[in-house]
C-alpha cells in the first residue's frame, strides 16, 4: 500500500483519494503510511474519529509505527472526535479554524483522514454527499484527503465507479 499511496499523491497536487479495503485489520497500516507521507511532505495531519475513539485510534497508529505522541508533541497532529449524525455542512467546515491556522504556521497542506466506512451499505450511501460536499469545497486547496472503505470482494467494483464520481483517485488495498 505504501508505493500506491506515493503514487496517489504526486505531491503538488491536493487529491481527495478512496481506499478499498477488504478488512478493519488494514486501516491503521493504511492510515500511518499517509500520514507519514504527509509528515515527510511538510504537512500538517489531521485525524477524525468516531467519538470516544480517539484513543484508540491513537494506539493503532502507534502500533502501525506512526510516532503519533511525537507528532502530537510537536504540533504536527490532531485528533478531533465526531458524531455520525454530523451535518454534511459541519463535516466540511468545523476544522476549518485549524486547517487555516495550521497553513499560516508554515505547513504546506493538512493531510486528513477519517475512520473508515462500511462494511454496512447504507453508511456508505450516506457518505456520498459527505464526499461530494467535501470534494467540491476542498477541490482548490491545500488539503490531501483520505477516505478508507472497508468493503467486501462482491460489491468491490460498485463501490469503486460509485466512489470514483466524488474521488480523484480509487485505490484498492
């Protein structure tokens, strides 16, 4: 996965990436390889949970090898919890404050990612506007995103055509 994510984010463009993956076991390796991507690249990372999990999620990018509590230490990292029943318009906008303010501090673009979606279809369905909404206000700046899908191997290639209308990049992990 880690070549495939260099590949995915050439580095001057801000992409707004998809990732496939069969099984939960894969998100933490998938999500330290990003942000450790991003860190080499000057960015600042930026990381949505589930609430009450961000601790936890802490702790697997750890495992994965991610210095988490380094880049936490430095400034480099945040960790921000939010509730499924977040607006669309929240969603895009409430980290707003820091994505600015982390730029005016030296950073050359915030990498975020969030939990993963799935396996359960109707959250992805319902992510698809979250997406669009993302895509369209974020499109121009300085942000690299990354959207994990936990998705089995029946419905693999529906789920990538209907992630590709609100993704520049699909990868399959």
């Amino acid at each position: 996965m880690d070549s495939a994510l260099e590949s995915a984010f050439p580095g001057a463009a801000c992409p707004h990436v998809a990732v496939l993956l069969p099984t939960p076991a894969e998100v933490a390796p998938t999500l330290a390889s990003f942000y450790a991507l991003g860190a080499k690249r000057n960015g600042w990372l930026f990381h949505r949970s589930l609430a009450g999990h961000a601790d936890t999620d802490r702790a697997s990018l750890t495992a994965a090898g991610l210095d988490v509590a380094q880049l936490e230490a430095d400034g480099r990292m945040v960790f921000s919890e939010i509730e499924l029943t977040i607006s669309v318009e929240d969603y895009v906008h409430a980290w707003e404050p820091e994505f600015e303010a982390a730029l005016a501090r030296g950073f050359d673009a915030a990498w975020w990612a969030r939990f993963p979606i799935g396996p359960d279809a109707e959250i992805i369905e319902r992510s698809v506007d979250y997406d669009r909404a993302w895509d369209d206000h974020f499109h121009d700046r300085p942000c690299v995103s990354l959207c994990l899908f936990i998705v089995g191997d029946l419905e693999r290639d529906h789920r990538a055509a209907q992630l590709a209308l609100t993704h520049d990049t699909v990868l399959s992990g």
